[in-house]
C-alpha cells in the first residue's frame, strides 16, 4: 500500500514539474488546442460586445453566462504556449519564447481584467460591463500586436 501511494506521490510530482506542452503529443496539438480555446472564448466574448455595442439586447443573465465562460477559458491558451510550438499553422511570433516574461505579464493582464469583467456581469450593471469590457478588449489587443503575426 505504502509503496503504490509513494508511487502515485512521484507520478503526480513529476507531472507537475513537465513543461505545460508535455501535455500534447506534437507541437502541432498544442496550437490546435490554444487556437480552438481562444476561438471559442473570442466568441463569448464577441457575445458581451454586441451587447456593449448596442447591437443586441441587454440580458444581464445571458452577458454573466458568457462572462462566465470567458473567465472559465482564459488560462486555457496559455497552457499550450510551450517551448518547441511556434512551429506549423501559427500566428505565435518568436518573441512569446524569447521575451517569456513579457508574454506571460501579458496574459496575466488578460486573466485579471477578465477577472473583473465577470464580476462587473455579475452586478448586472450595463455600465460596469462597458468599461470592464473595453478595458478587457485592450490587453487583447496589446498581446496581440506584440506577439501575434498579422
Ligand atoms: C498574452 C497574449 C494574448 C492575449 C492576452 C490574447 N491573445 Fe488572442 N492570441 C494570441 C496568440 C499568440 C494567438 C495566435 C495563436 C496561434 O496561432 O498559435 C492568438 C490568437 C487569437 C485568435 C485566433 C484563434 C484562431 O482560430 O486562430 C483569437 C480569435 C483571439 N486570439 C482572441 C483573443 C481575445 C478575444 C482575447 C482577449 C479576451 C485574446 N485573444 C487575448 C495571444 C493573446
């Protein structure tokens, strides 16, 4: 018993130290991946933005499911940003690798005003949800003028 529960204690040890991209089995899974989650939260996004914009009608409840969403699928891209997938069908410029830092400080940026973004939907104010959402637009932008090809 005490050497399975040992054992178990090394896999899960060693799994937590491998490199995000060790989770894929090619390079070209892990852009798959990161484009389909980025896809399917720019379209929740994209749902809020209508609603801000004025092109749809204002339901408090439908822009906090979408919220909710978003915020659900934010860190998802990230965790298939791993050394050695710049490769293939990508828009990922090298500097996401080279200026690490930079990239990652990005990305926080996102996760943070993402953050507020669902707890603006969640006061169901129209207002909050305007800012918190254009505020949200810009560190989308700014990543990707900095990191991603035209
Ligand atoms: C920290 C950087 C970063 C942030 C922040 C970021 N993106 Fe991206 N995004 C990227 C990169 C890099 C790619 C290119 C991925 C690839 O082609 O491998 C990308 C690709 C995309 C794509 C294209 C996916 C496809 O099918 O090819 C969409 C849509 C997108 N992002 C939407 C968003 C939205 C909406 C936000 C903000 C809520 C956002 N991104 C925030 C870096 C970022």
């Amino acid at each position: 018993m005490k050497r399975i529960a040992l054992a178990t204690l090394a896999c899960i040890s060693v799994l937590a130290s491998l490199p995000a991209a060790a989770q894929f089995q090619k390079p070209e899974d892990a852009v798959k991946y990161r484009k389909a989650a980025f896809s399917v939260m720019a379209t929740h996004f994209g749902r809020i933005g209508a609603v801000v914009q004025g092109k749809a009608p204002f339901d408090a409840k439908a822009v906090q499911a979408n919220a909710d969403v978003v915020a659900t699928l934010a860190a998802l891209p990230f965790t298939a940003f791993g050394e050695g997938t710049g490769v293939g069908e990508t828009r990922a410029k090298p500097e996401i690798w080279s200026q690490a830092d930079k990239y990652k400080a990005s990305a926080q940026a996102m996760t943070d005003a993402v953050a507020k973004l669902d707890a603006a939907a969640k006061t169901g104010n129209l207002d909050q949800i305007k800012v918190a959402f254009g505020e949200t637009g810009k560190t989308c932008k700014a990543c990707h003028d900095a990191f991603r090809k035209e």
